[in-house]
C-alpha cells in the first residue's frame, strides 16, 4: 500500500528540499548565463550590487522582505515557505562557482534555457510536498484576496515594480527576462500538471 503523502513528513521534506536545490540550480544557470534574469532575480541582483553581497544573499533578503509583507495580509506560512526563503538563495549560491564559464551567446542561452526549464519542474516539485506556497506565491494571492483584483493584475503590478526598482539598483534585465516573462507560465503549468496537482487537457 502505497504511503500517504499526507502522514509521511519525511518523504515530503525530502520532495521539499530536491524541490529548493534543482530551483536553485536553475536560478544559478540563469544568472550565471548573463542574458537577463526573471523580474524578482533583477530585484535580487540590484540589491547584490548595491550591498556588496552575493546574489544568492540577496534572494534570501528579498524572500524574508516579502514573508514580512504577508504579516498585514494575514497569510500563514508553512515550514515549505520558510525553507523556500532561506534555501534557494544559498543552493544558488553553492551551485554557482561549480557551473562551466561560457563563452558565446548561443551557449549562454543553452544554459538559460535549461536553467528556466529546471526553476519551473522544481516548482511542481516543491509544491507536491504540499509544506506551504513560496514567498512570492503567498504574497500575490494575499494580496489578490485582499483587494479582490484578478490575478494576473496582481502579478503584473508587483513584477513590473520589482523589475523597475531592481533595474535603478542596477540589476540585469536583457533578452532572457522577457524569455522567462513569456515561457515560464507554460512551463509551470507543464510541471503542475506533471505532478498531479493540476489536469491535463483532455
């Protein structure tokens, strides 16, 4: 009989924790290919230059800035969020003096790609430990349910303003942050589906 993924603490840890390091692992390939980086990550790496830190030190600021954010949205986290916020910035961190230095467009965006396709199956893969939704998730739907706006207007107004103030920080927007912009809600929705937590197309 198979175990149930709702009394098994351990197996979902577990699930939760390959889950932050291949999300990490894909973040480190995205930054590392220097083409542009997702609307957050610009965010977290104007912070980086700006404090001196490292990217994956300025994820976790990010992450622990938006967990505050849910305290006046009345959102709960759980062990999954808390982890999300401090583990992917320090997998990102870990991965990234280990990854090959490229040299050429073509192969930076080889490794982009790889990396956003890696980020989107972890998202499924983290989710499935059903230990609690990521800082951001959190934060969108609290704030969706606060103001009562459709979701993709709640998205749209946070990522538009973390892309304009990391960019005055001087983060890296270019090419790939409009790749990922485009793409990665397909291959999210590849990935829920993938795990079972949303249906497929009949």
């Amino acid at each position: 009989m198979a175990a149930n993924p709702d009394t098994n603490l351990f197996l979902r840890l577990t699930r939760l924790m390959l889950g932050l390091a291949l999300y990490g692992f894909g973040l480190a390939l995205i930054v590392d290919a220097s083409i542009g980086v997702p609307p957050w990550d610009v965010l977290a790496l104007g912070i980086a230059k700006q404090l001196g830190i490292t990217y994956g030190m300025a994820s976790i600021v990010v992450s622990t800035l938006v967990l505050i954010a849910w305290i006046p949205l009345r959102v709960k986290p759980g062990i999954g969020s808390v982890l999300n916020a401090i583990c992917i910035g320090l997998f990102a961190d870990l991965f990234m003096p280990w990854l090959p230095n490229l040299e050429g467009f073509w192969f930076n965006l080889g490794s982009f790609l790889v990396g956003m396709v890696a980020v989107a199956f972890a998202t499924g893969l983290y989710i499935s430990s059903h230990l609690g939704q990521g800082p951001r998730d959190g934060l969108m739907l609290g704030t969706q349910k606060k103001l009562g706006w459709k979701f993709w207007k709640i998205r749209g107004m946070y990522e538009v303003g973390v892309l304009t103030i990391g960019w005055l920080l001087g983060g890296q927007v270019g090419l790939g942050t409009l790749i990922f912009a485009i793409c990665i809600g397909y291959l999210t929705q590849a990935s829920l589906v993938f795990f079972k937590l949303q249906p497929g197309k009949k």
